[in-house]
C-alpha cells in the first residue's frame, strides 16, 4: 500500500497498547489514515503515538476503559466533533480470560469477558454508526477467533465472546448493507506472536508463529480492495 492510500481517513483502533491494536495502528498511519488510538494505558499508548509520528504519520491518543459507556459516548462525541465522521473502526480490544472446563467458568470473570468482548463492541458500533454512515467508504473489522466457529475444550468463555460478537457484526451489516456505504469484515488473525497467546500458550516459541505486523499487513491489503461486506478473513503465515 502507498503512504497517500488512506490520506483523509480517519481511523480508530481498540486495544491498540500492544500487539495487533497497536501493529494495526502504526500500519494505518503509515499509509496515510489519522488514527485514533484507545486503550487504558497511557503510557503505551504514548509510545505507538510516537512510532506512528515517527514514521510520518498522526494519531490522536484516548486512554479509555471501553467496559465504561459513557466513555465511549464521549469518545464519539470527541470525534464528531473533530472530524464530523469516521472512516475505519477496528474492533480489536479483547481478554482471554481463564481457560477451563464450561462447568467451572468464574461468573465473574465471565462476566467480565462478556462485557470487553461483546457489550463493550456493541456500545462502540451504537456510538459510532451515525459517523460510519457520513463516510463515503466506511470499514468496519471485527477481530475474532477461529474457537468462534470451531469450539475447543476449554476455551468456552472466550469462544462464547467471539461467536456472539460475529453474529452481532455480521447482523449489523446486513442491517445497514442497502441503506449506507458500510462494508462489515470479521479478521481472524490466527496464531500471533502477542501476550494474549503467551497466556494461553506459554510453552510456545513466538518465533514459529506470525507476528502482529503479518496481520496488521493483511488489514491493509483487506482495506485496499473492494470486498463484500460480511468477509471472513483468516489470515495466513507469510
């Protein structure tokens, strides 16, 4: 992709501290987009602000609890009043949570995991649709899991988030298919070099897998072509 590909755009990515949030980011910015980069480390978030800066491209910080909607609704509002729209939305904040047997999920921690994974996605689609919709392009991506469609042994807490939140990205995407110009995608990234399967994998060498910049590559090439809105990308080793 060219550095002017995205110029104009404006971007906003979740989880975007570390790993694929903050490769995606950097990437963005690379090519042109002014991202908008949340996450509730600032300080991380400094710091993909200044690679992005670095590298010639702009970004807008907004250290954000996104299990908090009111912050989200003031996010929205930063932003409409900034920009008046939004081009591209990357969903991508998630958590793992404990990886154990159905019968013995936390409700507690699954109910937190539920919140970040899912609510926290709807609240941001709802704050967001009206300035998707003032875009003459709009993109919308999903980070998900393949245990979304092929559930595995205790992974069920995780596998439940990322099954629901398909369905819901894809029931918005029909709903506003003929009435705007939002295309819908589901990005599932695969094995990736990042804390979350350091967590779920600790005996993994990171170096046999792909690293957060391969998907963050793959987002780009996704957003240079016209795809059909309600895409499944599953993204492969280089």
């Amino acid at each position: 992709m060219t550095k002017d590909r995205l110029a104009g755009r404006t971007a906003l990515v979740t989880g975007a501290s570390r790993g694929i949030g903050a490769a995606t980011a950097e990437a963005l910015g690379a090519a042109g987009a002014h991202v908008i980069i949340t996450a509730r480390t600032a300080e991380e978030l400094e710091g993909v602000e200044e690679r992005i800066h670095a590298a010639g491209g702009t970004a807008t910080i907004a250290p954000m609890d996104l299990t908090a909607s009111e912050s989200i609704a003031r996010l929205a509002g930063a932003v409409a009043e900034r920009w008046g729209k939004l081009d591209i939305l990357v969903l991508n904040a998630a958590m793992l949570g404990t990886l154990t047997p159905v019968p013995q999920i936390d409700a507690k921690e699954f109910s937190k995991v539920l919140t970040l994974n899912l609510l926290a996605n709807q609240a941001m689609i709802a704050a967001f649709d009206l300035l998707l919709r003032r875009s003459e392009d709009a993109r919308l991506l999903a980070i998900t899991s393949s245990v979304g469609t092929r559930p595995r042994a205790f992974w069920g807490a995780y596998a439940a988030s990322k099954a629901a939140l398909e369905t819901l990205a894809l029931s918005y995407a029909d709903e506003v298919q003929k009435i705007s110009n939002i295309r819908v995608a589901l990005v599932d990234p695969g094995a990736t070099a990042t804390v979350m399967r350091t967590r779920a994998f600790p005996g993994e060498d990171p170096a046999t897998i792909k690293q957060p910049g391969d998907v963050a590559n793959a987002i780009l090439a996704l957003l240079e072509r016209d795809f059909d809105t309600g895409h499944r990308l599953v993204v492969e080793k280089p």
